[in-house]
C-alpha cells in the first residue's frame, strides 16, 4: 500500500514539473518555441535549454539568457560565452564560418580583446575618498563637485579643470563639463585650506572616462 501512494505521489509530482516547464516563459522571440529547465514564476529561469528559430543552452533570469550559455543561430554561427538580459555581455567567443572572434562583448557588440573599465583613476593627491559614478540622463556632461567635513569645500583657491573634449560652465558649488566626447581625460588641480583654516594643500586628481552618458565626480578632502 506505501508503495503503491508513493509512486501516486510521484506520478502527481512529476506531472507538476512537466507541466511547469512546458508553461515556462522565454522571452527571447528567436529562441521561444520549446523550453526545458529551471523555471520561476512562469519564466525560464537558472539553467535550461530553449528551441525556436535559433538555439539556446546555458543559464537563463526572468526568461532571458544571462550568465553563461551557448547561442546557435540557425544558419550555423554559434556563440559561447556570457550574457545578459539576452545580449551578449562579457567574455565570450563568436563562431562564424571561416573565423573565430575572442575577446569582449559589451551591450551585444564586440569591443576586443581587453575589457575596458567605465573609468580609471591615474594620479591622486590629496583626496581622501572619491566618488565616481554614472547617473540616468541624456546629457552627455561630467559634474564636480568637491566636499570638506560632509559640505561643499568653500576654501578652494587656483582652481583648474583641464580636459579633452566638452565646454565648461559653473553652477554654484558644482564644476561641470558638458558635450563631451567619450572617452575623456580629466585633470583637476587646485589649492585648499584643512577644516581648521590653518594650513593649505595642494590637489590633484586625473580620472578617465571611457562610457559614454551622465557622470557624477564627488572628492573628498
């Protein structure tokens, strides 16, 4: 009798996960005709492979191929490597017909051999801590803004900003570069007073930045 309710209970189980990942979600066009693999809230979701057009097998989030997995287009070119919300994202090889393209991918385009950081920072002096970060705009500008004891550092004297591309223009406390063309050298220099008002330092601080958009540059002296 156990063993009769328990091949029951796995019969109704395994009907369960069929029916879960014959239900299951991708949202990817080329590659939605039949889907088997992990899958959670109705998406693909962890590892799977999926058939449509094209091929698909390797790691799947919310029903798009990300993390590590293999693509074979339909007229035989293939790739392997790491993806993202369905794009090709990171470290990956292309397999055409009579060549082979190794390197990085980045927003589903080849960007070579090398991965290039958003930005660098190449010479610091003076600045304690510093703040370097991409915000959601359409401008493509870098904002300054420089900071004493949590506030504005109102005790700047010789301030410099040389750059490679764009216009400057000041709006109150922020130093700030717009129309500017990626990648960009940035090169700030000038002189400050300590929080007591006793001694004066000199600052430099160069950073590049190599993708393109809206930056925020907050030192900390």
């Amino acid at each position: 009798m156990k063993t009769r309710l328990l091949i029951i209970a796995l019969t109704i189980s395994g009907n369960f996960i069929y029916a879960q990942q014959s239900d299951c979600k991708v949202k990817l066009t080329n590659i939605s005709g039949t889907y088997t693999g992990g899958c959670k809230k109705g998406l693909a979701h962890g590892k799977g492979t999926a058939q449509g057009i094209d091929f698909y097998e390797g790691q799947f989030i919310k029903g798009m191929p990300s993390g590590e997995g293999t693509y074979r287009w339909s007229n035989g070119f293939y790739y392997e490597g790491q993806w993202k919300d369905g794009l090709r994202e990171g470290k990956g090889k292309m397999v055409f017909k009579d060549s082979v393209i190794v390197g990085f991918w980045k927003n589903d385009k080849y960007i070579g051999t090398k991965l290039i950081p958003p930005y660098s920072i190449t010479r610091n002096l003076s600045v304690g801590r510093s703040i370097i970060r991409k915000t959601i705009s359409s401008i493509q500008e870098i904002k300054i803004r420089i900071l004493q004891g949590g506030l504005d550092n109102v005790s700047i004297e010789s301030f410099s900003l040389v750059y490679s591309s764009g216009d400057e223009y000041r709006s109150g406390n922020i130093y700030a570069i717009q129309n500017v063309t990626f990648p960009i050298n940035v090169r700030i220099n000038y002189t400050s007073w300590n929080q007591l008002h006793t001694a004066q330092f000199k600052v430099e601080f160069e950073f590049t930045i190599n993708d393109p958009g809206s930056w925020d540059v907050i030192l900390y002296n």
